[in-house]
C-alpha cells in the first residue's frame, strides 16, 4: 500500500485510465491543489473529500490536469 501526502481530494476504487494505451486498472487517486499526488491500487490515509468511483472511469484530462468521474 502506498501513503499518499496530505491530499485535497482522495478518489477511491475507480477504473482508472491513464491515456497512455494501457488496459486500465483499478485504484485510487489522491489530488492536492492542482496536482495528481498519488495512484495506487490501494492507498492509505484520508482526502480532505473522498469520492467512491467504484464502478466509474476516472482519466486526466491532460490539459487541465483534472480527473473526471
């Protein structure tokens, strides 16, 4: 399990694709201010908010550096 830092934003257990072809995976993603701090299959520790995206897709959109549910 990975720890992320202190993030603004915590998604948990979505289907993340990460643009670069890959098959997806699912996993976590931890956000603070406008930056992707962490991706895991698993992260520990607490988002300020926490979004469940269990059953979601969760992509950045590259230019912005958002992630959408």
């Amino acid at each position: 399990m990975t720890t992320p830092p202190d993030s603004e934003v915590l998604i948990r257990g979505g289907t993340i694709y990460d643009g670069s072809g890959a098959a997806p995976s699912t996993g976590d993603v931890a956000i603070a201010g406008d930056s992707i701090v962490a991706v895991g299959p698993s992260l520990t520790g607490k988002g300020a908010r926490e979004i469940d995206a269990t059953g979601l897709a969760v992509t950045a959109v590259t230019s912005d550096k958002m992630f959408v549910i």
